[in-house]
C-alpha cells in the first residue's frame, strides 16, 4: 500500500476537529476519552491522517493512564525530543505523514521492553482482524497467528 498525507484543505474536511488538532497541532485529547482505551477486539491501529499501520492490539495494554498504551509499533515510527508544558518527553510522529501521535516513556510492562507508548486516540482508526484483508492490510494478519 502507499500511504500519503492528504492537503491541508482535505484533512480539515476529512478528519473530526478533535483529529485534526491532535495530529496537526500536536493537541492533546482529554484522557478516559478515547473510544480506543479499553478495546478489545483483535486488529492494528493505523494513523488517521495517512492509514499506515502503527500498533497492533496484541501489544495495547490498560496502563491506567487515560490514553490507548502499547509496548511497542507495528512499523517505524519517529521520536523527537518535547520540551513543552515545562516537561521533557519523547514525542511519537508517524513516519509518513507526520501526525502528532502522542508519546512514549519507559514506565512500561518491564516484561514487554518497558516501554508505554502512550497515543491519542483521535489520531488513530482502528482496522478489525476479519477487516484486514478487505483494507489491503494482509501483509499484518501474521500478527494474530497463534
């Protein structure tokens, strides 16, 4: 699949205001909101903006926090440093598009890698296992082999 970011024009028609200030404007949404916190179902998250494939539901775990929280990507991904709001953090952008995704510290599962990535829901879809083919993710069905 090719993944790409849409224009500025198509985005604020496409995606919620709530996604467009997360992914565009490095926005925060408001933790315990997310209808992705507590999924269960089996399948990857993809960004919103550009669709590429960036966390699987196998590695989401509750952390408590308010925000989906998963120990590791899917595919690559970009961290830069986040001194905002008096904090140094590291930042989580998608690769392709760009799109503020959220960020990760190192308060994880230590018998996962240790890492919490924590994400905006709002910058994510969520693509159901039994969707994956349909969508033209096959190539990530070997996720959920047992």
């Amino acid at each position: 699949m090719k993944f790409k970011k849409p224009d500025k024009a198509k985005l604020k028609e496409t995606l919620s205001p709530l996604a467009y200030h997360v992914t565009q404007e490095n926005g925060t949404e408001r933790p315990f909101t997310s209808e992705f916190e507590h999924n269960t179902k089996e399948g990857i998250y993809v960004d919103i903006v550009s669709g590429e494939p960036l966390f699987s539901s196998k590695d989401q775990f509750d952390s408590g926090c308010g925000w989906p929280s998963f120990t590791q990507p899917i595919s690559t991904i970009v961290r830069k440093n986040d001194n905002s709001h008096f904090m140094i953090r590291t930042e989580i952008r998608s690769l392709v598009a760009d799109s503020h995704l959220g960020h990760v510290f190192d308060d994880g599962p230590r018998d996962r890698g240790g890492l919490r990535y924590c994400i905006n829901g709002a910058a994510l879809r969520f693509v159901a296992k039994e969707d994956l083919k349909k969508e033209g993710y096959e190539d990530y069905l070997h996720l959920f082999e047992s």
